[in-house]
C-alpha cells in the first residue's frame, strides 16, 4: 500500500476519534489517546504495531505514522 493511503488511513482513524485539529494536523496526544490511535489503525490496517514502535515521536504528526505503517507493512 502506498504511503499516501496510510496517511488517509491514519487521518480517517484520528478523525473518527477526534484527534485533529481544523487544519487535519494530530492534536497533542496523551498516552490514552496513542493507544485509541493504535487500536484503530491496527483495525483499519490489519497491522500490528510493536509495543517498541510506541515512541511520542512517532505519533507527532499523520505523516510520521503512516511512515509507520508503511514501514512496518514492507
């Protein structure tokens, strides 16, 4: 899948949680909402992201997580 369609993927899943701003940027995240994300996209996507890809930079903006994903789906 291309990266594009993990960037979708993600902004569909943190819209669906309201975890985006007006402008479609992530909002700050606290731990609990990193996990709701997770769960989500894990849902959408059918990938399981490691306990040790769990890092705040990763989970800064949609683009760092749909490379993520992309990354982890090769």
């Amino acid at each position: 899948m291309p990266v594009t369609d993990y960037v979708q993927a993600v902004s569909d899943a943190a819209r669906s949680l309201e975890l985006l701003d007006e402008s479609g940027k992530l909002i700050p995240l606290d731990s609990l909402s990193v996990l709701d994300l997770i769960t989500e996209l894990e849902t959408l996507t059918q990938i399981t992201i490691p306990t040790a890809d769990i890092r705040a930079d990763l989970f800064e903006s949609v683009e760092s997580v749909a490379s993520l994903l992309s990354r982890l789906a090769a």
